[in-house]
C-alpha cells in the first residue's frame, strides 16, 4: 500500500481551505450566538409557561379540594331525594298537565291570603267548633220541648184553626222558594 506524499501545492490548498473554514466559521459564530440567545429566550418562555400551567394546577388542586365536601354533601342529598321524586313523578306530569294558569293565579292568591285566614281561624271557628259537642244534645231538648209546645197549643181551644193556617202559609212560602230555585 503506497502512501501518498503531499505536495506544497497541497498543503496550500489545505491552509487556503482551513484559512476559508474559519472565516465561514468565524462569520457563522455571531450567528450561532444569536441562535443560543433565542434558544436560551424560548427556554425562558417555556419555563414561564410551565410556572404559569404549575399555578394552574394548583388552583385547581385547591378548587377541587374546596368543592369536595360540598359535592359529597349534595350527593347524599340528592341520594334521599331521589326515591321521593322518582315516586311522584306521574302525579308531577300529571299535574303539570291538567293545570290552567288560571288555577296557577288562584293557588297563588290562596297562598298569599293563608295568613290571614289561618288566623281568623284560629280567632274565630275553632272556639265555636269546641262548642259543637255540647250544642247537639241542646238543640235535641230545644226540639222536644217545641214539638210538646205545638201539642199543647193544639190542645186550647180555637188555636187548631190557626195552626192550620200557619202551616199552609208555611207550605206555600216552602213551594215557592222550590220554583224560585
């Protein structure tokens, strides 16, 4: 194997090629500085975004943390309500249904009069309903001691005649509040 000699001539065609390459190389190196700086800004970037993407994550840690008991909690709940709902569900359609919005105003106006009416209740009827159980046994006496008087009165003379007459104005007052109805 034969192994070539250089020539002068080569070693200048080398020391003039090197002598380019590091002209090439000397004008790529601002270049190549430029390229670290924008490399070295893009890794800034990056990093500012993985901070910022960092708090994010957090923020969210923490939301989910802050809502957790509450879901739980509203979970339950929604657990026990379920069941009810479920069951009345047609009677729910149903009504939604057949309901007028006239009745919807009429439900409205009882709801807002219910306190005033509980109170006249309260004031006004359930005394007289605890009074009811004493008030049949009176007007059962009441009736028997008019249905004695009217015997009695039967009895005097002359009066027979004007029972008849009262009960045949009583009769006809009767037949015409019948044809006024």
């Amino acid at each position: 194997m034969r192994v070539a000699v250089p020539t002068p001539r080569d070693v200048l065609s080398v020391l003039d090629r090197a002598g380019d390459a590091v002209e090439h190389l000397l004008t790529a190196a601002p270049r190549l500085m430029g390229l670290l700086d924008a490399a070295d800004r893009v890794l800034g970037d990056v990093q500012a975004l993985l901070d910022r993407i960092e708090g994010t994550r957090a923020n969210a840690d923490a939301l989910v943390a802050r809502i957790e008991t509450p879901v739980d909690r509203l979970v339950a709940l929604l657990d026990q309500v379920e069941p009810p709902l479920t069951a009345l569900q047609p009677t729910l359609e149903r009504l939604a249904d057949t309901t007028d919005q006239h009745e919807i105003d009429a439900l409205v106006t009882l709801v807002d009069h219910l306190p005033t009416l509980v109170d006249q209740l309260e004031r006004d009827i359930m005394p007289i309903l605890g009074t009811l159980g004493s008030v049949a046994p009176d007007l059962h006496d009441l009736l028997q001691v008019s249905q004695e008087l009217n015997e009695m009165l039967a009895k005097v003379p002359g009066l027979g005649r004007i029972k008849r007459r009262v009960d045949a104005q009583q009769s006809a007052d009767a037949d015409d509040a019948a044809d006024a109805t």
